[in-house]
C-alpha cells in the first residue's frame, strides 16, 4: 500500500515538474519576444531621432535669418543630445524610454512648428516673386527664383511628412465588470476599455485611419483581436482595431476588447499604432 502511495507521489511530482519547467520555457519566450518588440520600438525611435536632425540642417542651407538659423541650431544640438542618450539607453529600460518617447514628440511638434512658419515665409516670397513676374525686365530672374522654390517645396514635402506623424496621448486602461463599472482588480474583468486621444495636427492629411491597439499581458502575451498589421518590416497581431475620419482635430476614441479567459494583475502595456507607426504607449498596474 505504501508503495502505490510513494509511486503515486513521484508521480505527481513529475508531472508538476515537466509543467514548471514548460511554463518557464513559455515565459522566456514571451520576455523574448518583448525584448525584440522593445528593441525595435528603440530603433525606429533613433531613426526619427536622425531623421530630425538632419532636416534641421536641411532647413538653415536655405534660410538667411540669422535669428531662426539661431533657434534651429539650438534645437538641432538638442535633439543631438537627445538621440545620444536615446543609444546609450538598453531597451528594456522601460522608463527612460517612455521619457524620450515623450521627449520625441515634443520635437515633433516643434519641428512641426518651424516647417510651418519656414512654409509661411516660403509663400510670402512666393507672392513677391508673383509681383515682380509682372515686369518683363524681370522675367528670366523670376523663372529662376521660381526653379529654385520648387526645389526648396519638394524638399519641404518630405518635412511635412514627418511633421504629419500622429500622436495618442492621454491613454487609459479599465477593466469593467458586467455591469460595466471600473475595477481594481484585474480578475472581476469582463471587458478592458481603451481610451486616448488623438492629438490636433494640421500638417496631416485628412481621411479615414486604421488605428490598432496591442494589449500585452504582464506574461508577455498579446490579447489577440483576430488580425494583424504591418510595423517596422513585421507582422504584429493587434487586440482591437478601429476606422476613423481624421480631419486633422484632436480626436478621442474609446476601444473595447471582451475578456474570454481569466486574466490576472500585474503590469499590462498598451501601444497604439497608426499609418505604419507607433503614435503612443503607457503601462498599468492591476491588483491580482
């Protein structure tokens, strides 16, 4: 009898083990695949980074105020030093990078601001060079004048490009019961709602976006919406997707997703993503 009980025992434990030790092998390759996700996130994050850089060069070539060359060489040297920190940061250092995510849209939004007042400026030269096409003395000087505009525009195009990107701010994570109230903890949740609000920027194009949003578990998986989309040469599976008319105004959504199986607290991230790009992210904590 004893025997049947000891082998019953080691059976049970062998079974236990073989099942911690797939968790874990699960679980590392969960932290894997987050650790690649982060470290992509942090590439495309240096690469805009140099992009800005370089069109603040771009911009002082063709510039003759001595005072706007002055301001963007200041904010040329501070998005430098931004990018400097950004390489020296390892992405899995979550917190610094949400600080120059953050510090990433704020140039953004300036280069945003000179691209507009550099666009202004452009027009009102355009409209003097207008004038003078009326006097035929003139006209081979205009036609040359005017050459040398649709270069600068062209060039100009591909700032506004990227002063077009979309920014999601004010993001939140709730999870609600069956009546829909909001809970502390994580395992009364019968829906998760994810709200933001997608900033104003009159440099985008208005039309219709597909915005999608990934809810990573603190287990390191994705709450799976049923799709994919494309993001930086991949294929990431999204939780909840949704089609807006963008008219280039600050624009609030509020997202859904149901819950099917028992989720448990921790650390849950949300990102958000829109034209190929990620516009916004943030963490919650959820009791157990």
């Amino acid at each position: 009898m004893n025997k049947k009980i000891s082998a019953a025992v080691i059976v049970l434990l062998l079974g236990g083990m073989a099942f911690l030790g797939y968790s874990l092998m699960q679980e590392k390759q969960a932290n894997r695949d987050m650790q690649e996700l982060a470290a992509l996130d942090k590439q495309e994050m240096e690469k805009e980074y140099q992009n800005f850089a370089a069109q603040y060069s771009e911009m002082k070539t063709y510039i003759k105020n001595d005072s706007l060359i002055a301001e963007l060489t200041a904010e040329q040297e501070r998005t430098q030093k931004l990018l400097e920190e950004l390489k020296r940061t390892h992405a899995s250092d979550a917190a610094e990078i949400t600080r120059l995510k953050k510090e990433l849209a704020t140039v953004r939004a300036v280069l945003r601001s000179y691209v507009i007042q550099i666009d202004s400026l452009n027009r009102l030269n355009q409209s003097l060079q207008d004038e003078n096409d009326s006097v035929r003395a003139k006209l081979e000087q205009s036609n040359q004048q005017n050459q040398e505009l649709a270069t600068q525009k062209a060039s100009l195009s591909e700032k506004v490009a990227i002063a077009a990107q979309l920014d999601a701010t004010n993001i939140t994570l709730s999870a609600l019961n069956k009546k829909g109230k909001t809970e502390k903890y994580m395992k009364h949740a019968k829906t998760l709602g994810v709200g933001f609000t997608i900033t104003k920027n009159v440099t985008a194009t208005n039309g219709v976006r597909t915005v999608y949003v990934r809810v990573t578990t603190p287990e390191g998986e994705v709450l799976d919406g049923g799709g994919t989309f494309a993001y930086s040469g991949k294929q990431l599976a999204w939780s909840m997707k949704k089609d807006i008319e963008y008219t280039g105004e600050e624009t609030s959504l509020m997202l859904y997703w149901t819950v099917g199986e028992y989720l448990g607290g921790g650390q849950y991230n949300v990102s958000i993503f829109c034209d190929g790009q990620a516009i916004g992210q943030r963490n919650f904590t959820f009791n157990k």
